[in-house]
C-alpha cells in the first residue's frame, strides 16, 4: 500500500447541514457519515465533513468540553478507500493558538454495533447503555484536563470489523491526520503526538504503532501506549469459548467474518443454524449486552466438529495469524501494561506479544500488574499512563526500557497524587463543570517522574 503523504486536501467548510440532534441517530441512519462521490480522489486523513457535538457522561450528564467530528478518508484492510468519523477535543475555552500535544484515544469498541462508535456513544443523548466508550470518557477528561488535544477515532469503521488486522492502525493514523489539518484545534505538522488505547483499544493502538512508519511517517509520534493489547486473538478465542465471557469471542467472530470471505463461507458451512443466528444478534448489540446473553456459548455444541478442529482448519488458520500482532516493531517508545491475574486477557499471550516485539527491535516498557483485574487497570493504570506520555512530549527521550512486575500501577506516589485528581476531575463531569486545563499544557518536571 502506498504511504500516501501527499499534501491534504483543505478543509471543507462549516458543516450547517449537519446541526446536532437532541437524540442523535445511529451512524447507519445519520447523512453525516455518508461518503461524498469520488471518495478516492482524497488523500488520506483529507477532512470531508465537519460539525460541532455535545458530549455527556453516559449520554445523559452534558459535558463542558469543546468537540467536533470529523468524516474523513481512510482505507479498509485492502487498501480501499473509506470513510471514517473521529471525535476530536480540546480543554473548555482552550486557546487554539497555543501548542500542544495530541493524543489519539483508541476507545475498546468492541462490538459490531453502530452504537459502540464513540462517535455515536460519547454524545449527548446516546442511546447506548453497554457501549465501553461510554466507560472510558473520563479517561479522556483526563488527557484534556492536562491540556493536550485529544482525537477519538472510529478505528473499526463504519462496519464494526472489530479484531481485523491492521485496519485500526490505518483508521486512527488517518484520525491524526485529520485532527492536525483541523483548523480549530490549533495543531500542525510538528505537532507531538501519543497513541493510546485499553484492551480492544490497546489492540488498536498496537496496530497503529506498527504501521506508523511506514503509512503515516510524517507524524512526530513521540510514544504508544497499549494496555492489555489482547496479544493473540486466537488464544482469547480457545480460552474464552464456553466461559462467562464467551460473548467477546463471538461478537469478534461476527466481526471478522465480514472482512474475510473464506471465514465467512467457512462458517457457513460448519456452523448450525442457531449459531449463525446468534452471530447476527451480536450485530445489533453493545459489548455489554452480549455478555449474560452469551455466556457459556460454547461453539462444540453449535458446529458440525469441535471449536479446536475449525481453528485449525486452513481458511481459520490463515485469519488467525493475520489478526495476530507483534511481527512489525513501533520504532516509537512504547509502554504495555497488563494484569497478571487479568480474568480476560491472558498476561502470557502480552508476554508473548511484547517478546515479539522486543525480538524485532522495538523500544518496549513492559509493567505487569499484579492486583488488578481487566477493567480496573483502566483507571489505576490512567495516572501512571499519562505520566509516561507527559515525558515523552516533555523530554521527547524514549525513557527506559525492560519489564518488571508490580503490586499495582497505583502505588507510586505521583501515581497516588494523580488519582486524587481524577477524581476530583470525576466529580467535576458528574456535576457537568468545564473540563479546563490550569496553566501551561505541558508534562510535569522530569524531577518527579515515578520509579517504576
């Protein structure tokens, strides 16, 4: 695939047509994702429609911050042109004219449906109750609370193709793209600019570090971070069928199929009927949702062989090892955090996934949680997450490298200050306050960066 750096198209022009709705409509049925004729005429990251949005805290608490979206120009797993959305922020009544950073907040998704876009999920009025993104808004708050920017893309496109290789990493780089051509937010080539993404998000972020250099490599990507990354789907696949959390595998079976066509026609053949059905339920689902309504699903007892004969059937096989990352080495620094006891996500497929990058080269930090399980490492990680961004933007070095295992993330003590003030910055969303930025947007002193 050709890099395409060429010089972006200009910005359209204020967006009247497309005013916000009280109760915004789903992707599918909104006019504002609908792709403009002769789409590939557009570099990639070209900004194709814009307007301004209302954000609230499960859809229903407004949210002072300044946000718009974005349709821009981007490409499916084959290089086909596509249109994706990213919401892009700024602190409450931020200066546009003064610098700052840019992070690209790749939510956990997760799902097929339409109404697990953040796009969709983050605005006022949402009807998305079970949408993870609608969990990691205050993650958000605070990246915009330190004055950075923040772009929030749809990095599974407007088909939900949750688990599909490399397309994220080109969706979100694409989102960066657009957010610096982006006039309002005051950014511009030499902008700083961190990844960032939790669970499905990590995975995301990990395909965008990937591909960076080579697809978007006018960016001044200046770190990644990728929490609990999934590792190896295939793993996740094997060990959560028939659990309680069976539902993540079959909403990313239901995804996956849709990108690859012998996958498709594999599991028409060897799935019965129900299950085929189950996997259209879990199109129309938020994550959420799907997980008491499918837990203990067991694919033996919906296939004409068992669940470990069809992974390894060669049309199955061939899928896995693609959605699998860790070949291609981020030549940006790179934090990975994970729990040891994580009850989703096995620590050794992440052990597996940072050894792979370690062995082509990569610049890896590598922490391992011991306390915490899947979605509270979200929030103790956060402190910690955004001080290791800080000093990549601050110092702009790559920081140290090696792996160690922790009691938590939580424990340090510019660690234990930045969960004072989270939340304080919580309670600040709750009663709908403005999420402002004090002082100059930039990391702390390096003086006080945390041992671990």
């Amino acid at each position: 695939m050709s890099v395409g750096t060429t010089t972006p198209d200009a910005a359209p022009p204020a967006t009247a047509l497309y005013p916000q709705s009280p109760w915004p409509l789903i992707p599918e049925q909104d006019p504002f994702y609908e792709p403009p004729p002769e789409l590939g005429r557009h570099s990639p990251g070209a900004v194709l429609r814009t307007r301004r949005v209302e954000l609230a805290l499960f859809g229903l608490v407004p949210q002072r911050i300044s946000a718009w979206q974005l349709l821009y120009r981007t490409c499916d797993l084959n290089g086909v042109p596509e249109v994706a959305v990213t919401t892009v922020l700024l602190p409450w009544g931020a200066d546009p004219t003064v610098p700052r950073p840019l992070v690209s907040f790749q939510c956990a998704i997760d799902g097929v449906s339409s109404r697990c876009f953040p796009s969709y999920a983050l605005r006022r009025g949402a009807r998305a109750l079970g949408a993870i993104p609608q969990l990691e808004l205050p993650v958000i708050a605070a990246a915009l609370a330190r004055g950075w920017a923040v772009s929030v893309p749809d990095h599974e496109g407007m088909s939900g193709q949750f688990g599909v290789a490399r397309e994220p990493g080109y969706r979100s780089l694409d989102g960066i793209r657009a957010a610096l051509n982006f006039t309002p937010l005051g950014l511009g080539v030499t902008t700083p600019v961190g990844l960032w993404g939790y669970s499905g998000g990590g995975l995301a972020t990990a395909w965008a570090a990937e591909l960076a250099a080579e697809y978007a490599p006018e960016l001044a990507i200046v770190g990644a971070v990728a929490g609990s990354p999934v590792g190896d789907p295939a793993s996740a696949f094997t060990r959560l069928n028939g659990t309680f959390l069976s539902g993540f595998a079959t909403v990313c079976v239901a995804a996956l199929r849709r990108a690859y066509p012998a996958l498709d026609r594999l599991l028409l053949d060897e799935l019965h009927p129900d299950f085929l059905g189950l996997l259209a339920q879990a199109e129309s689902r938020t994550t959420f949702e799907l997980i008491p309504r499918f837990a203990g699903k067991n694919i033996d007892n919906y296939s004409r062989t068992t669940f470990a004969e069809l992974l390894d059937r060669p049309e199955m096989r061939d899928v896995l090892d693609d959605i699998r990352p860790g070949v291609q080495a981020p030549t940006m620094p790179m934090l990975v955090i994970q729990g040891v006891n994580d009850e989703l996500i096995a620590v050794s497929d992440v052990d597996a996934h940072v050894a792979r990058y370690i062995a082509a080269g990569a610049h890896i930090r590598y922490l391992r949680d011991r306390l915490s399980l899947h979605l509270p490492l979200l929030y103790i990680g956060t402190p910690f997450t955004m001080n290791w961004l800080a000093d990549r933007f601050d110092q702009g070095d790559s920081g140290p490298t090696g792996t160690d295992t922790v009691w938590s993330l939580g424990f340090g003590k510019r660690e234990a200050v930045g969960h004072l003030s989270f939340a304080r910055l919580f309670g600040r969303m709750l009663a709908a306050r403005p999420i402002t930025a004090p002082g100059r947007p930039t990391a702390p002193s390096a003086s006080r960066r945390s041992v671990a």
